[in-house]
C-alpha cells in the first residue's frame, strides 16, 4: 500500500509545476520513504503460521497426577490425551537436583505446565528421563540412593510429621490432650464452653477418685 502511495506521489511530481505544490508532494515523498524503510521485513506465511501455533492457546497448571517408584526410580504419571500425537520436542522437561518442570506445548490449542519443588531426596539430572505414551507423560527421576521414599515432597513429609505428632503419640492420654487443645482453638465460643465444662468434670471425678472410701 505504502509503495502504492510513493509511485502515485512521485507520478504527481512530474506533473506539478508550482513550487508549492511540489515541496509538498516532496516533503510527502521523503515520508513514505522513510516508512518503507523503517517497515519490519515479512515472514515466510510458513514460518509466521508455526510461531503462531506454537504460541497460541493458554497455559494451564497441572495438578492431577499419579505416582508409584521402584528401587531405582520415581515415576509420575501424568494424563493428557492425544499426548503421544505431538512432535517430541513440544514434550520439555527440565530437571534439578531437587525438582522438576513440565511443560507440554500446543496440545489441543493449550500449553500445558506442572512444577515439582523440594523433592523429598535429591535425584541424578543426567539419570532421568521422560516417555510419552498413549494419553500420558511418563516423568523418570532417577533416585540418586536405592531406598524407599515415604512422599514426593519434602513439604509433604513435614505436614505428616505435623499431623503424626498432634494426634498419634506414645501417650493416649497426651493424644487427647492435643486434639482438645486444637479444637479449643479453632472452635467456637459454644465449643469452648462445652470443652471447658467436660475438662472440669474430668478434674472432679479424678479428685473423688484419688481419696480412698472407709465401708
């Protein structure tokens, strides 16, 4: 369109005879000179329509997962149909010493992505691996040590010590205890009431307990 303009200008050019009008048709030329100059060179239709495909759609966060380990390996699953009808390289995993991220591109118009932080124990980088199969990515880390891991997660393992610690202790007495201490906490003024009433009667029956009855 640009070049368009510029032929018709300088066509107006030869046919002006007033200064006026030709430093105007001038002034105009050196403009649409310069906007074809500094105009971004086009791409290949080809080229144009593969960055687009491959950056179209939204991201979306994977949060469903299975996962199940062997001796030597942790494996995650991960379900996303028609997976296995991608080129390789839109199947991208990075890997860490203690984590991992996914990302899976254009697949169905969306890019998918899932990020494992603080895994439980640390895991080789060169070792591990992903394999795409029918609907599923198959995540491969490589255990650094042979041994059984409890979680995935070094988050995971800290919110069951937490849990293991607030209701299953050696003492059931002392379990009780905690699990009455939480409930007051987060309970409300009804619960309170109800909780301090029963720890008042507990005290009285172990006082009349404790004095020795004379038959």
């Amino acid at each position: 369109q640009l070049l368009k303009d510029l032929e018709e200008v300088k066509e107006l050019l030869t046919k002006a005879t007033r200064k006026r009008v030709r430093d105007v048709l001038m002034t105009e030329k050196h403009k649409l000179e310069l906007e074809i100059k500094n105009q971004p060179s086009p791409k290949p239709k080809d080229v144009a329509e593969e960055e687009k495909s491959s950056l179209g759609g939204y991201t979306v966060k994977i949060n469903n997962y299975g996962w199940d380990q062997s001796d030597k390996f942790i494996k995650i699953y991960i379900s996303l149909n028609g997976v296995q009808k991608l080129p390789a390289e839109n199947v991208q995993v990075n890997f860490t010493e203690r984590s991992f991220d996914l990302l899976v591109k254009n697949l169905n118009g969306k890019n998918y992505t899932m990020t494992f932080n603080n895994l439980l124990k640390p895991i080789s980088v060169e070792g591990s691996s992903r394999k795409i199969k029918t609907d599923t990515v198959l995540v491969m880390c490589k255990k650094k040590r042979e041994e059984k891991w409890e979680c995935l997660t070094q988050v995971e393992k800290e919110s069951k010590e937490k849990e293991k610690a607030a209701y299953d202790t050696s003492d059931p007495s002392e379990g009780l205890m905690n699990l009455l201490k939480k409930m007051y906490a987060e309970g409300d003024d009804e619960m309170k009431r109800t909780i301090n009433k029963a720890w008042v009667e507990s005290r009285e029956k172990q006082s009349k307990g404790d004095i020795p009855m004379d038959i």
